[in-house]
C-alpha cells in the first residue's frame, strides 16, 4: 500500500510550485488509468474464459450427437 502520508507531505510541500502540481495531478490520473487497465485486463480474462467454457460445451454437444447416430447442429 501506498504512503499516503509521505504522498500528502510531498503535496504540502510542492503547493504553489504549477509545474509540480501538474506532474503530481498527472501521476494521480496514471494511478487512476492503470488502476482501469487492471480492472479491463482482469475482465477480458474473464471472458476468454467463458468464451473457451463455450466452445467446450459446443464439442461436447456435437461429440455426443455423433456417437448417438444424430445430425450436428451449429
């Protein structure tokens, strides 16, 4: 976890100086960005997931359609 802490005393410290505030305002958005790419990253995963679940059932479907004589259905 972070030093929230250290984080604010380097703000306090930082106050008035624009060119630092701008780079301490764009770290914060970075944090916030990859925070989303985590949570983006973590579903798409999720869905290759369920998508080969999916695509499992459908060869066992077909599997056990063959081997009971019947047609295949896409």
């Amino acid at each position: 976890m972070k030093n929230l802490r250290a984080e604010s005393t380097l703000a306090r410290r930082l106050k008035g100086d624009p060119a630092a505030e701008e780079v301490l305002a764009i770290r914060a958005w970075a944090e916030e960005l990859m925070a989303l790419c985590d949570y983006w990253l973590a579903g798409r995963e999720r869905l290759r997931e369920a998508q080969a679940e999916v695509a499992q059932a459908r060869e066992y479907r077909a599997e056990t359609e063959l081997s009971r004589g019947g047609r295949h259905a896409s």
